[in-house]
C-alpha cells in the first residue's frame, strides 16, 4: 500500500511537469512523442524481420518435408513394382510419418504466415499513422509560427498607431512642419526669382529706347536723317466728347 501511494505521487508530478512541458512547446512535445513512436516502429520492424526468419525456416522444413514424401513415394511404388514388399512396406510406413510431419509443419507454416501478415499490417498501418502525424506537426509548427508572426504584428500596427495624442502623431506632426516650411521656401525663391525677371526685362527695354535715341542723334549729325524725315509717331489724344456748334 505505502509503495503505491509513493508510486501514484510520483506519477502525479510526472504528469503536472509532462503538462507544463506540452504547455510551453506543444510542437516540442509533439516531435518526441514522434521520435518515441518511431523508435517503437524500428523495434517493431527488427522483430518482424526476426519474425520472418523464422517463417522462412519453417517453409524451408516444409519443402524439405514434400521432398522427402515424394522420394518415399517414388521408393515405395518402385519395391512395389519389383515385388518386394517387405522393403515396400518399410518404405511406406516411414512415408506415413514423413506426410503426417509434412502436414504439422504446414499447419505451423500457414500460421505463423497469418501472423507475420497481421503484424506487417499494423505496422504498415502505425507507419501511415506516423506519416500524418510528421505532417500534423509540420503544418502545425508553421501555424504557430504564423499566428505568433501575425500577434506581433497585430501590436506592431497598435504601437504605430499615428494618432496625434501618441508619440507617432506628434512625430508626424514635426515633420509635415518641416514640409510645409521646405514647401513655402520654394515658393518664395520662386516668387522671388520672378519679380527678378521683370526687373531685368523692363532694364532691357529702357536700354533698348535710350539705344534707339543715341542712333538717331548720330544719324541727324551725319545728315542722314533730319527731324522732318523723322517718323511722326502719332499719339492719340483724349480730347472728349465733341459738341455741336449752335446754329450749325
């Protein structure tokens, strides 16, 4: 009784600290309890094999027994047929126990094949259970590690929430600032250099009109224009509305 209770206390932490370990890597716990089953499959497998040796030497009895019978057969019919039946006779006795061994050895034959076949399909069939469970745990570790993936992911995206109260939103904030600054900058250098434009385009023409009145004081010096050839530039003049003369 004392060993017992020993025994199931024992079992019972076992299977709390077995608990905390399928808790904390499941995928782990699922790979050993794999490679336990693998490991009872190779042992499994050894026996099967020895187990086969065995069906195999009995078969080979069992040929060697049918052998046996028909060289006794073929002995007995050839005293027979040269009349001596006394050899005959021994012949055939021996014969009979050489077929009732032949029949034992294949009723052990047939059943140790039943049972080699039985446990070759168990073991066929543990092996194809084996098969999905290696796929179970691959596709499971992958799950895990995606929604593990997809959690950090899910608090990453909380974390960078870009509302203005949280620090994300007051570092945006800073740097639409700066672009707008870096904006309005440019805007003014280009106004600015527009204004320059006009400027140097209106100098240019001034210089084109005092040009222009330098060449024709030159020319009226050297006779080639007088002020009566001058072109007559006229300028229309706002004199107002005309009236009608009285008495007109």
């Amino acid at each position: 009784m004392i060993l017992e209770k020993v025994w199931g206390a024992i079992r019972v932490r076992l299977n709390k600290l077995a608990n905390l370990f399928w808790q904390s890597d499941p995928i782990a716990a699922m790979q050993y309890e794999y490679d336990l089953a693998v490991e009872q499959m190779k042992e499994g497998r050894v026996g099967l094999e020895q187990y086969r040796g065995l069906v195999e030497r009995v078969a080979r009895q069992v040929a060697t027994n049918r052998r046996h019978s028909e060289q006794l057969a073929a002995q007995v019919k050839a005293y027979l047929k040269a009349g001596d039946r006394d050899t005959a006779s021994r012949f055939a006795l021996e014969l009979q126990k050489a077929k009732q061994e032949l029949v034992k050895n294949e009723e052990q034959l047939a059943m140790h094949e039943q049972a080699y076949q039985n446990s070759l399909k168990k073991i066929q069939h543990a092996n194809k259970k084996l098969l999905d469970v290696r796929e179970k745990i691959q596709r499971y570790d992958a799950e895990l590690k995606m929604s593990a993936a997809e959690a950090e992911i899910a608090k990453l995206s909380e974390s960078f929430d870009m509302n203005v109260t949280t620090d994300f939103g007051e570092i945006e904030r800073v740097i639409q600032e700066r672009i707008d600054r870096n904006r309005g900058a440019v805007r003014v250098a280009v106004d600015l250099s527009e204004k320059g434009v006009a400027e140097v385009e209106a100098e240019e023409k001034m210089e084109q009109v005092l040009a222009e009145d330098a060449l024709r004081g030159f020319e009226e010096e050297l006779g080639l224009r007088t002020p009566e050839t001058a072109p007559v530039i006229e300028t229309a003049k706002d004199l107002g509305p005309m009236t009608e003369k009285q008495g007109s």
